[in-house]
C-alpha cells in the first residue's frame, strides 16, 4: 500500500489484471464489435463442422480442433496486427478512415459464414444453403475479390479434383 498525497493507493494481482485488461478493450474499442463477430462465427463454424464430419464421411478428431485453436489464435493476432499498424503507424486523417482492423475482421468472418453455410448444405442436404453458400462466394469475391472456392473439388469439400 502507497500514500500518495491524501489517498492510499491498494496494488494487488487483481487491480493489475483489471488495469492490463481495461487497456486492452481500449485499445481494441473500435474493432470490438466486428472481433466478437468473427470469433462467434469462428464458434459457430466449429460446431457446425463437428456436426457435420459424419455426412461427409470424416472422422471427428482432436486434431482438428487443435487446428480451431492455431486458426483463433493466428486470425486474432492478424488483427491486433493490422489494427496497432492503423492506430500507430497510419496518419490519423488516415487511419481513422481505413478501418483496416475491421475490414480483416469481415474477411476472416465471411470465410467462417461461407464455411458455416457448406456445413448446414451438408447437414440437411437442402438445396437453399447451396444457393446462399453460391452467394456468399460470389458476394465474397466481388466485395474483396479473393476466391474462396480455388483448389476445392466438386460442391465446396476440400477434396483435391481427379483429373
């Protein structure tokens, strides 16, 4: 305990813990909704792909959940990047209209939607999540214009195309 002034100042685990996760939320204050978003489709996706291993065949593994872990941790850290580049490096006038932490986040949560959808195709067979999985590829692609389905087989599995 410190007396500073008139007021005595209590610093314990707990009050630091607070102070390092306050700066943390401050930090990401702007990205914050978008990164929820993202990790609840990442939580999304991951459920849904357990449930969906059997109708295609696949084995529900540790494994692949470890991959889920390697995947958040890589996806988060991106974005912290992309975001301490925008608040720190980037001119403010610059920064402050790129929203690049953001627009990371909506990548990597489109990937998890149009993976979600497959999932849900897979599940139920019905033919309406082909048609929003079709859509969302090519919303996906003319908004950034990467081209999520390159290197899939035959309706969007991971299987490499006999030729």
């Amino acid at each position: 305990m410190r007396k500073i002034g008139m007021h005595k100042i209590t610093i314990t685990a707990s009050s630091g813990i607070y102070a390092a996760w306050g700066a943390l939320v401050s930090f990401t204050q702007n990205i914050h909704t978008a990164l929820v978003g993202m990790l609840i489709c990442m939580a999304l996706d991951t459920i849904t792909g357990f449930i969906a291993a059997p109708y295609r065949g696949q084995r529900r593994e540790s494994s692949k959940l470890s991959k889920v872990v390697k995947k958040t941790i890589t996806y988060c850290v991106a974005i912290i990047a992309i975001h301490t580049l925008e608040q720190l490096i980037l001119p403010t006038y610059i920064a402050g209209t790129l929203q690049l932490g953001r627009m990371a986040c909506t990548v990597f949560a489109g990937l998890e939607v149009y993976s979600i959808l497959e999932n849900l195709r897979d599940i139920t067979g019905l033919k309406a999540f082909d048609y929003l999985t079709q859509l969302s590829f090519k919303k996906i692609k003319e908004t950034t214009g990467i081209d999520i389905q390159k290197g899939k087989g035959k309706n969007g599995s991971k299987k490499a195309k006999k030729e």
